[in-house]
C-alpha cells in the first residue's frame, strides 16, 4: 500500500479524491492563476541589509538600511493586505506571510534598539 493510499483510508472525504501525482499535475489543478505562480516563481528573495561602504559612518548606514528594510517589508504587508480586501486575486496565505514577515522584522528592529539602549546605558554607568 503506498502513502497516499493510507492517506485516503484515513481521512473521510479523500477515499474518492484523485491526488495529483507530480508536481505538474498539481500546478495544474491549482486555483490560483499560472501567471501568478509563475511571478512566485521568479520572485527573488531581498537581503535586509544592503551591503555596506567603506566610510566611518558604517553603522548608521547599517541601522539606516534596517529600519528602511523593516519599513519595506511594512509597506509590501499592507499593499497585499488592501489589494486582499479589494478582492483582487492575493492568496490569503501571501497576505499572511507579508504580515509575520514585517511583524517578525519590526520586533528584530525593537530588540537591535533595546540592545542598543543597554549597551549606551551600560556605557554612561562606567567610571572613567
């Protein structure tokens, strides 16, 4: 007996249910449009922090590009949030990802800024 047919044993409702056997079949039966998976496809992930100059104002540019990261990732959630409600074709679980996705960056953005504080802190207590 192989996976899928144990699956099918054990789930009411799925013993009727032809699963796609590849990868290809399941493009095909897939509700989303093949343009969008295809863009999906193509989408290339972006670092967060640019790479940096060779100037001494290297940490501000490094703070800098990770508050601009953050305020990226907060604009694309909410773009993909709107264009959701408007009913245009955004898959629920893409709006979903954008949203933990600027949640997570915005609570490492709030833990680099405590870190910081502690540290500055840490400093102006030190006896000279």
């Amino acid at each position: 007996m192989d996976p899928l047919s144990s699956i099918r044993g054990l789930v009411p409702g799925l013993q009727g249910l032809a699963l796609p056997k590849s990868a290809e079949d399941a493009i095909k039966q897939s509700p989303i449009a093949q343009a969008d998976l295809e863009k999906l496809g193509r989408i290339q992930p972006q670092p967060m922090l640019q790479p940096l100059g060779s100037g001494k104002d290297v940490f501000g540019e490094m703070l800098g590009n990770l508050v601009q990261g953050v305020n990226e990732k907060q604009a694309v959630s909410k773009d993909t949030v709107n264009a959701l409600l408007a009913g245009q074709n955004v898959p629920l679980h893409q709006a979903m990802i954008a949203m933990e996705e600027a949640s997570v960056s915005f609570q490492l953005m709030v833990e680099v800024r405590n870190k910081l504080l502690e540290s500055y802190q840490e400093l102006m207590r030190m006896q000279v």
